[in-house]
C-alpha cells in the first residue's frame, strides 16, 4: 500500500504540473496572436507601399497585389495523363465509370462536370488513388510516366466537399498545424509562418484569422469562410496538385466566384488545380482552362477549353435558348432533356462515341510567367531610380541611404508606418542603413513576380533554374520534370508530429473549458449522491457494504467510460482527412489520449474527496484513490477502444452497456461469491472484479480483519480472495495484482483502440 501511495503522489505532482502547463500554454497563446496580427498588419502594409511605389516611378508595369513568400511548391509542376479510366464496384460489379482519356495540362485550372450519377466524384478519387470502393483501370501517367498520384501524397492536396475542420481553432491555427505536420520535417519556423501568411492572404482569410472556426453549437466564421479554410488546409502543405470536391457546392455566386478566382492566382507559382464543380454561373465556368464534361455513364463528352464547349455542342446541331446559362444547359443536354432539332437521330448515349471521332480542340497556351527579365527590363526599372533621384536633386549619389529612401517615398506620396518601412528596407537589401542604385531596381524588378524576390527570399532550385530558362518564361513552356518518389521525401518521424498534436490538442482543451466545468459539476453531483448513500455501510460488518462499494466504482466506470467517448467519436472525419494527409496515426492516437488523461485523473482526485466526505468514509484518502483509479484507467480504455470501433450515434449505449455488464453483473459481490466455471473466468477477465475486490478486502484489513466481516459476506469475501490472489498474487499482494491487472487491461484496451483506428476505414484514410 505505502509503495501504491507513493505511485499516486508521483501522478498526483505530474497532474498538477500538466494542468499548469496546460494555462500557460493558453496565455502564450494569447500573446503570440496580438503579435501575429501585427506582423501581418506590417506585412500588407510592406506589399501596398511596395506596389504604389513601382506604379509611381515604372507607371507602364503591371505587378500583381501579393507576391508569394513561402509557397513555394516541392516540384515546379505536373502534367497528368489518363487513358481509359474506369472503375467497377466491388460489391456488384457496376461499372460507374467507363473509358475516360485525355490530360490535364499543369499550371491550369480543370473542371470536371457532368449530370448527377455521371462519375464526376469518382473520377478524382480514381486519378488520386481514393476509390478504395472500386476497382480502377485504365492508365494514370504524371509526366509521362505511368503512376497514381497516391504514390505523391506530399505533390497532392485533396480537398473533401465537406468541410472537415477544427471547430475550436482559430483560422490561423488551423492552417498552422496543417503546415507544421506536413511540410518538410524541420521546416524553418519563419518558413511556416510565411506559409500561412501566403494562405491566408490567397484565400482572403487575413480579417477572420484569430477568429474559431465554429460549428452549429459554437458561432464562428461564415460558410464561405469555412470553405476557404478547408482549402487552405490543403494548401499550407504546397501541394503540386489540388484536387477538390465541389468547393462552390452550398455558396452564393459571388462567393465561389471569389473561392475561383483565388485558385486561379495558385497557378502562377505552378500549381495544377483539378476540381469537381456543380452548376456554376457562366462567368465564374469561364475562369477554367480546361473542362472535362461527364455524361450518363461516366464516359467523356467534351474535353478542352472552356469557351470551346459551346461552339462544340452548337456544332452538333444542339440550339441554346435565350438568355439561358451555357453551364446548366450542357448538363440538359448531357440528360438527354435538350431535343437535337438539325440531328434527331443523335442520342443523348451517342454523345460519347461521337466525341471520340472529333479532332480535339489544342488546349490554350498558358501566360507567361510574370518575372521574364531580359535586358530592355533591367534598363527600364535603372533608368527609373536614376531618373527619380535627378528629380529630387540627388543624381550625384552612389548608395541610397535611409533618408533618401524616405524622400522617394514621400516624393511618391507614400508614408509607411515606421515598421513597415524597416521591413521594405530588408527586403531591398539596406545594410548599415545603405543600399545601393542597381538593389532598389532589382527590387522593384522583382515586384512584377509571384514570387517575392528580394533579399530576404531563398527561392528553392527548380525556381532559380527556371529564372534562368529563357525559353521556358518567354513561351511560358511547362518544364515538367520526371515524378520520382526520391523528391517526395518520408513522413514527418512520431516525435515531432506528436508534439504538434499535443500543443494543438491542448489549445482544444483550453477552448472547451465551459463542457470541462459542466463535466467537473457532474461529477462532483454524483459524487454526492453516491457517498451520501454509503453513510454508516462501509464496514466489514455491515451487510451492505461490498453492494455499496461495487455502485460507487461503477459509477465512476460510467462517468469516465462515457466522457472518453469524445476523444475519437465526433472527430473521424478530422482523422481520417490528417491520416490521408500524411500524419501518423500512432502520434494523432497518442496526443488525443494524453491530453484527455489529465480529466481522467482530476474528475477521479475530485470524485474521491466529495464521495468520501459524503460517506464519511473511515479509511484514508489514497486507499478509496487507489481503487477508484483503477476503475476510472480501465474505464478510460473501454471509452477509448469503443469511441474508435462504434458509430458516434450508438457509442454512447454500447459504453454504457459494457461497463454495466462487467462492472453490475460480472463483477457484482453476489455474483462473484457464487461464482463458477465460466463465471468464474469472466470475473477473472474484468476489471472492474480486481478494483473493487482490492477495495472491498483493504476496508476489511483496516477495520478488524476478516472476523470483523459478516457470515453473509464470507463467501463474497473468498470469492475476490481466489481471483486476486490467482496468478502470484499471493506474493504480490492484492493492491499489486490488482494494480497490475487493471493496467494490463487499460493498456490491452487502449492498443486495440489504437488498432481500430489504424486499420478500419482504410480507404478513407489513402
């Protein structure tokens, strides 16, 4: 017992430093977001003074609104190829998918379209190896090679239709994590954090980051938030391929068109979006490149150009009507509802035959990239500071230092804030607060890419190289390199995803305070109700006794068992979009479960005060601890294990009935004195037998020993005595066994649980 007490003072110390831990991570938290904000205040600000200040002094130059600082993708781009894509279901056979060809050209925004059962979604999961319900054939190439884009995970983004995301995270912290846990392992911080600001610019989210996401029973972000954070997620981790699920699906017109047009400023750094889209207006179906359009069937009708889908469907003979949407009417027509009056003999399920011997529309040519330099640029932007500093009387100079940076500012009619102003000096290179003439023209010839150029950017090999191709940035060429599994590197190792896990985990914690304290009050009400009935009964003599200890550590078993249901139940949808997504199960497993111990352990230190001083108890504190520890830790990996096996909607029921079986029948006083045979080996088998027979036979040593007990409990008290002593526990002494008993079954539970998560729904977890 004294070794046991000493164990429990140990936890008790940890448990107290945890929850420390756990509030000082909160306030840090805290402070850290006023500094984001102003970073990210600074930061634009840097980006407007920087563009006014080029439009004032090269006003002919075009340059975009926001470069990018960190997005800089792990391979320049993709070309994706794909002959005779089919997919069969492997529970009837159906083939829902049938002979779809063509490519998909990188650095392009593609739609895929088609009616409602046309293949549209299953397509995508087959190009991206998620159609785990189906058997796929046909060729997949990237770059010319035949692969799956499964095999590229880290090159692919997926997007689900849903949007799966934290409720209690804030926008930014969202995109954070996602950064963190997926990106290179040992990413540089400042690397991560110019991720984010990239994101969060690109998809319009700067006003709304410190906000919680939300969810129906928390108010949060707006809808079309909510959708572009579940884009973002995807896009903190650079994917070459972004592959979504209906992303305007639920929103109005204007705030898909805002969600396209932001995918669409992706693929000036090289990004290949492919998408699946339902019913847009024909302005927002105009901003695609290329549009795969699926008939009944899953068969192609039409591949090419999105301004060339009309003329190709007029060339049939199809007549559009007035004032109709090309979009909605294609998919009539795909329905076979729209009548070829030139060309009745062609049938609505000859659509895709027909496009078979068409001439395929060439594909359009992609822009050029923005940051072409060549000779006649480099003079231009020269001549611009050199004409500058004639006008404001300073032609004779050779550096620029920081006061005369500030007179071509305010010459321009720009007044940066001073923090802005220190970070457009870094980034055209002052040093000792000097520059030179030739390092403001770089800069401002720099502003014209996607890219950050300056001298605070490290841009990545593949970008310098293609800087250097002249023939790739004036034909705007793709230079698509071979996929090799090599540039994809391995996944982040446990350690440094089980901490991000465990700081995200317990910034959750913190944020649903108001159900820990309702939980807490729970506790303590059964606690009360408990203890008040076991007044005067917890003694050896009283006949009552063992009945009263077994509802008092089944109550607890119920309390805890239930309340561990949340660790998994409500969020497999989140584990299965991060397992997919690279993060490994054992550190997603392991950060969920070490954060919950923590209640685990307080609602149990609580319930035993409360319940004793109700009782009046007459044994001391760590022996009624020591039990009720026992029944909450295996309880605890009953939760777990159940919450990652059953449905949410039937968890809660199947808990309850569990831990009322063991802990109400198998291991009830009566019960176990009569027990025998089979009986006897499911006493054996729970848990809930060896802590209240090790409470039951500490109450009787402390008060009198077995004579003290009365005849009626005799053979209750023999009964725990063959079970705890079984197995060595003669030597080991009943508190050792049962300690070891009840943490061999926590643990054997909480492994299966982990199993469950690991293996069950492996399709949704490619």
């Amino acid at each position: 017992m004294e070794v046991a007490q000493a164990w429990e003072l140990c936890v008790l110390l940890l448990v107290a430093v945890g929850y420390v831990a756990l509030g000082v991570n909160s306030y840090l938290n805290r402070r850290m977001r006023k500094q984001q904000s102003r970073r990210s205040q600074v930061l634009s600000e840097c980006e407007h003074c920087s563009v006014e200040l080029v439009q004032s002094m090269v006003p002919e130059v075009s340059v975009p609104e926001y470069r990018f600082r960190g997005m800089h993708l792990k391979m320049s781009s993709i070309h994706i190829g794909f002959d005779n894509v089919g997919v069969k279901l492997k529970s009837n056979g159906k083939c829902i998918l049938e002979g779809v060809s063509g490519e998909f050209q990188p650095k392009r925004v593609a739609a895929i379209m088609g009616p409602s059962g046309a293949g549209k979604t299953t397509f995508m999961n087959a190009l991206c190896g998620r159609a785990y319900y189906g058997t796929v054939t046909g060729e997949i190439r990237l770059n010319g090679r035949t692969a799956s884009i499964a095999e590229f995970k880290p090159l692919r983004g997926f997007v689900p239709q849903d949007d799966i995301v934290h409720a209690h995270l804030t926008v930014r912290e969202q995109i954070f994590y996602s950064a963190k846990l997926r990106n290179p392992e040992g990413t540089a911080h400042e690397v991560l954090e110019n991720i984010v600001e990239d994101v969060l610019n690109v998809m319009q989210l700067l006003d709304v980051q410190h906000s919680l996401v939300g969810n129906v029973e928390t108010r949060g972000i707006s809808g079309g938030q909510r959708k572009r954070v579940n884009i973002g997620l995807e896009l903190a981790a650079r994917p070459t391929i972004l592959m979504l699920d209906e992303p305007t699906s639920g929103l109005d017109a204007t705030t898909a068109l805002d969600i396209i047009r932001s995918l669409q400023k992706l693929t000036e750094i090289g990004m290949t979006v492919v998408m699946v889209v339902h019913q847009p207006r024909y302005s927002l179906f105009t901003l695609f490149h290329e549009v795969l359009l699926l008939g009944l069937g899953g068969q192609t009708v039409y591949l090419g150009p999105s301004t060339g889908a009309l003329p190709y469907f007029k060339s049939l003979g199809f007549r559009m009507p007035e004032h109709e949407n090309p979009a909605d009417w294609f998919m009539d027509v795909l329905s076979g509802k729209v009548r070829n009056e030139e060309t009745p003999s062609l049938k609505q399920t000859e659509l895709a035959s027909h496009w078979k011997t068409q001439t395929k529309p060439a594909p359009e040519r992609s822009e050029g990239r923005r940051h072409a330099t060549n000779p006649e640029d480099k003079f231009k932007f020269h001549n611009a500071v050199d004409v500058k500093l004639e006008l404001l009387g300073m032609g004779g100079i050779t550096e620029i230092t920081g006061a005369h940076f500030s007179q071509i500012l305010q010459s321009s009619g720009i007044v940066p804030s001073e923090p802005a102003l220190v970070e457009m000096k870094k980034r055209i290179g002052f040093e000792d607060d000097s520059t030179t003439r030739r390092g403001l023209a770089r800069f401002l010839l720099g502003l014209r890419s996607s890219f950050s150029h300056d001298a605070m950017c490290d841009l990545p090999d593949w970008e310098k190289d293609m800087e250097q191709s002249e023939g790739s940035i004036i034909s705007g060429a793709s230079s698509c390199a071979t996929v090799d599994k090599k540039m994809v590197g391995k996944r982040a190792h446990f350690w440094p995803q089980y901490r991000v896990l465990v700081h995200q985990n317990a910034i959750r914690w913190v944020r649903l305070w108001k159900q820990k304290t309702l939980s807490t009050l729970l506790v303590i009400a059964a606690a009360i109700m408990f203890g008040a009935q076991c007044t005067d009964k917890l003694v050896p003599g009283n006949i009552l006794c063992p009945l009263k200890i077994n509802l008092s550590h089944l109550a607890v078993g119920l309390m805890v068992g239930i309340a561990c249901l949340q660790i998994f139940g409500a969020d497999r949808p989140t584990f299965w979009r991060e397992s997919a997504s690279g993060v490994r199960v054992i550190a997603f497993f392991l950060a969920r479960v070490s954060i919950s111990l923590f209640d685990v352990l307080l609602w149990t230190y609580i319930y035993t005060g409360v319940w004793m001083a109700c009782a009046s108890a007459p044994c001391p504190y760590w022996m009624w601890l020591i039990a009720f520890r026992m029944t909450a830790v295996s309880s605890a990996g009953i939760g777990v294990l159940l919450s990652a096996v059953v449905p949410e909607h039937s968890s809660t029921l199947a808990t309850a009935v569990t831990i009322l079986i063991m802990g109400g029948g198998i291991s009830e006083p009566q019960t176990i004195s009569e027990a025998k045979g089979l009986q006897e080996v499911l006493g054996f088998l729970s848990p809930f037998t060896w802590a209240i027979g090790e409470n039951y036979l500490a109450v009787i040593d402390l008060q009198g020993g077995e004579a003290a007990v009365i005849d009626f409990a005799v053979d209750i008290v023999e009964g725990y005595k063959n079970i705890i002593l079984s197995l060595g526990g003669e030597y080991l002494g009943y508190v050792t066994a049962a300690y070891i008993s009840c943490g061999v079954f926590g643990l054997l539970a909480l492994v299966s649980g982990y199993l469950a998560l690991r293996f069950s729904y492996r399709g949704k977890q490619a």
